[in-house]
C-alpha cells in the first residue's frame, strides 16, 4: 500500500513548485481527516492514513497526494511567519478552514488532477462515515462543483 502511494507520488511531484522543500511521506493513522500536510524548516511531512485507503485505485491516491502537495506548494510560498499565522488561522477558525480547503482543491483542478480530485471525492463519500464525512461535505468542493471546475479550467 506505501509503495503505491510512493510510486504515484513519485509520478506527480515535478507538478510541484517545492523549491528547497524536501517532502517525506509518512504513513500511521490520523485523528482529524485522513491526510495532512505540514511544514517544518525545510521539509515538508505528508502525513497519510494508508488504511482508509485499501481499496483506492490510482486515481484515488493521485487526488489526495495532488491536494496535499497543493498545500505543500502553498506553504512553501509562505516566510516562516507567515506560516505560523497560517497555522493559528487553520487551528481556530472554521471559516478560514473552509477557504483554505476549497482553495487547495481549485490549485488542484488546475494543476490538471480534477478527475483524480473527482475519484477521490467519490471515494470518500463512499467509504467515508460521521464527523469525518461532515467535515468533508462542509469544507471541500462537491462534485458537482469539481465538474464545474474542470469545464472552466
Ligand atoms: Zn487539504
């Protein structure tokens, strides 16, 4: 399951503008969502839960990695300062939440993953349950809103 994240991931990093950013890929469970992305110094950690994803084809685990190297991307425009801002806005505010997800998502589409996006939407909405599934119908793109912006692109 880590070598199939490892190989996609290997396939759309040069998609990335991570300049001086070196990005680990770490794998265990999570307690809030099922990926993160997080900047340290000069690394960049993309924490994944691999278990919710056993029954991901490629495309699926494309999508995330694409989403979470589109935060990557994003923090690495970030000075240090900036980055911490981020960090407290992320932490305490829902709306800014929302923003920042839905933002990633349009980065994502962009970079040319919007069908990936779209399978990995519809697998967490497949498999997805509770708290975790209302987060994501709350803060993320839906579907309909993906296709949208994949026409527009
Ligand atoms: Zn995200």
């Amino acid at each position: 399951m880590e070598l199939k994240f490892r190989r996609v991931f290997n396939n759309i990093k040069d998609h990335f503008f991570l300049k001086n950013t070196r990005i680990k890929l770490i794998f265990g469970s999570i307690w809030y969502g099922t990926a993160w992305s997080v900047r340290v110094g000069n690394y960049n950690f993309i924490k994944i839960d691999s278990n919710r994803y056993k029954k991901a084809k490629n495309s699926v685990i494309k999508g995330l990695l694409a989403h979470e190297l589109s935060h990557a991307e994003y923090y690495n425009k970030l000075s240090f300062l900036n980055y911490i801002a981020f960090i407290i806005k992320y932490t305490l505010s829902k709306r800014y939440r929302i923003k920042t997800e839905r933002e990633t998502d349009i980065t994502t589409i962009r970079k040319g993953f919007g069908k990936d996006l779209l399978a990995l939407r519809n697998y967490s909405y497949k498999y997805g349950k509770g708290k975790y599934l209302k987060i994501l119908k709350r803060n993320y793109l839906s579907i309909k809103e993906i296709k949208q912006y994949i026409k527009n692109k």
